[in-house]
C-alpha cells in the first residue's frame, strides 16, 4: 500500500517541522519543578489529613474536602506521569525516584506503567498496533464481524457505567497491582509493582490502625474513586473525540497521529491548573519531553497549534457516544452511526 505521507509533501515536511520547534521547550526548570511538586503534594497531604481527622471525630462535613483532594491526586498522577517521560527534571535518576514515590500516593507502579505508556506514545493511532495503554477501540467493520456475545461484550465496555465508574476502580485498584500485559517481560515490571505494592500496604496499615479501618476507608476510598475516574476521563477524552485519527501502518506518521490524533482539551483555569495543562495533548504527543508548566508557552508562541482538535469542557461531554472508528468517514461514531452505516 502506498503511504498517503509521500517525502515530499508539504504537510507532512511541516509537521515534522514541529519536531525542532518544540526542542526549545524541553528544558525543565528544576526549581519550577520542585515547586510544582510542593504546592502539589502538601495541600493533598493536608486536605487528605484534615478528611481523616474529620472522619475520626464524626464531623461528616469535614468529608467534603476529599473532593479538591481527589483533584491533587489528579495533579500528582500528572507530576509522575511527566518524570514517566524524562519530563520533570534533567536527570532520569531524580525522575524515576520522583516517580517511583509518587506512584505510592496515585497506587500505580512506575515503572511498569512507564513502559506501557511508551507504547502508547509510539502507537497511537495506529490500528494496527492497538492493545497497550490505550482505550479499546474496534472499527465499524471489526463490531459487525463479531458473533452477538462479542458485541454485547464489547457495548458493555464502551458503556460510560464501566468505562468512568468500574473500570477506573478496576484499573488503579485491581490491575495495577499486577505487571498485566507485561507478564514476561523480564524482572522490572514485576519488581515495581512489588515494591510499589508494599510501599501502599505499609502506609495503608499503618493508617488503619492508627485511625480504624472504617474512617480510613471513607477517606481513601472517594478520594481513589474520584481521582481515577478523572484521570481515565482526561485519558479517553485526549483520544475518543470524533475528528481523532486512526489508521493503518503504512499510511500511519508520527507527528500527524500525534497533531490529529490528540485533542486539544481547552479547559477553564482551574480545572486546566489542577490536570497539569495534560489537556495541551496533541503538543504533548508531539514532543513529550516538555514539562507540563510549558506547554502554554507552546500555545502562546505557536497560535496555530491552538485550534487543531480543539474541544471544550461541553464539547467533550459528547465524546461518551463515539464508540466505533468508520474507516470510510475516518472519523469515530456512535453505535446508532453505525448500525445506520
């Protein structure tokens, strides 16, 4: 099959332009960095230890702050999220320890979800490669293809009760304490996922017997929750949106999956602070070396890169539906498009 990114084209050259523009904001700032973990970790600690207190005492009211410490949690899976790509600091040894620690706090392990997430990265949009670290996404030709069981198998994973209620509970609780899909892929993701379990169960203990295990559960137990159906909302919504881009391996470019194949999440102030800028996707995508704290300047200084799969707040609501990616229309659909196709 011939490659629809031929040498020569134009859009392509200026796409892959992007490569070494965006080489001038990979630079972190190590106290920016340091700082950005402070203000971060700190309120989540106070937030979580004032909730607890609460808890103790009987003052439910007091409940209500898991709510903003759920979103520092968000904010931590952020901070780990970008040491996962040699993003936060200069030196990959401050990263992974950075890293590791954290990943306590947001119960995943770290090295293990850094390689499944580079994957993702290497991958995206390629359909021909789907499978790891992405959201599970069949073409309209694939659902029909399949006997009924496999359809209403894969409906009631496309459903929004499992994708932002059991799954995100499953995925951070459950399958994150095994190295799932790396099984025998040598000692490292098996070893973090130890190591980040004890590190869990030792602190967990602890708390629990300090606390009693019924006030430490209403504590912990909304604040995961509600973090990790935040984070697999943000996650589904960077890539489930209806002008993303999939396509086969031949025709499949790198810069033009991540420009195109990655939303543009344009969210308020506080909810674009609190998520760590990660709704800047398609830029992140395209150089995931720059920290967080400078993708605005990416926007600011690069204009054009702001409308390119632009989506707002009430925009994405809409993206639940889009379930099926129509080869002929190349954009995803709904099951109704679908079963109307």
């Amino acid at each position: 099959m011939k490659s629809n990114f031929a040498a020569d084209d134009p859009a392509q050259r200026k796409e892959r332009s992007w490569t070494a523009v965006l080489a001038q904001y990979k630079q972190p700032h190590p106290a920016r960095s340091t700082l950005e973990i402070a203000v971060t970790a700190l309120p989540f600690v106070a937030l979580w230890a004032l909730s607890a207190a609460a808890a103790v005492y009987g003052h439910w009211w007091g409940l209500l702050l898991t709510i903003p410490a759920a979103g520092f949690l968000v904010r931590l899976f952020i901070l780990q999220h970008d040491c996962g790509h040699g993003a936060l600091f200069a030196h990959r040894s401050a990263n992974d320890w950075t890293g590791r620690v954290i990943g306590v706090f947001t119960l995943t392990p770290y090295d293990y979800w850094r390689r499944t997430h580079a994957v993702h990265h290497a991958t995206a949009g390629n359909l021909d490669k789907r499978g790891i670290g992405d959201v599970n996404t069949l073409t309209v030709g694939e659902y029909h293809a399949l006997p009924w069981w496999g359809r209403l198998r894969y409906r009631l994973y496309r459903h929004p009760l499992v994708m932002f209620g059991f799954g995100p509970a499953w995925l951070f609780i459950c399958q994150y304490r095994l190295p799932l899909g790396l099984m025998r892929a040598g000692v490292q993701p098996w070893t973090s996922t130890i190591v980040t379990n004890l590190g869990i169960a030792l602190p967990v203990a602890s708390l629990m017997w300090l606390m009693g295990v019924g006030p430490f559960l209403m504590v912990q137990v909304p604040i995961t929750l509600m973090a990790a159906t935040a984070g697999v909302w943000l996650f589904y919504v960077q890539h489930q949106f209806e002008e993303t881009h999939w396509s086969e391996d031949d025709d499949w470019s790198f810069q033009h999956a991540a420009l195109h194949g990655s939303s543009h999440y344009d969210l308020p102030f506080p909810l674009r602070w609190i998520t760590g800028n990660i709704g800047i996707h398609h830029v992140h995508h395209l150089s995931a070396k720059v920290p967080f704290y400078r993708l605005p300047e990416v926007l600011r200084d690069h204009p054009d890169l702001r409308d390119i799969g632009r989506i707002t707040l009430l925009q994405s609501l809409r993206c639940v539906k889009l379930v099926l990616w129509d080869d002929s229309a190349k954009r995803l659909v709904s099951f109704r498009e679908a079963r109307a196709a």
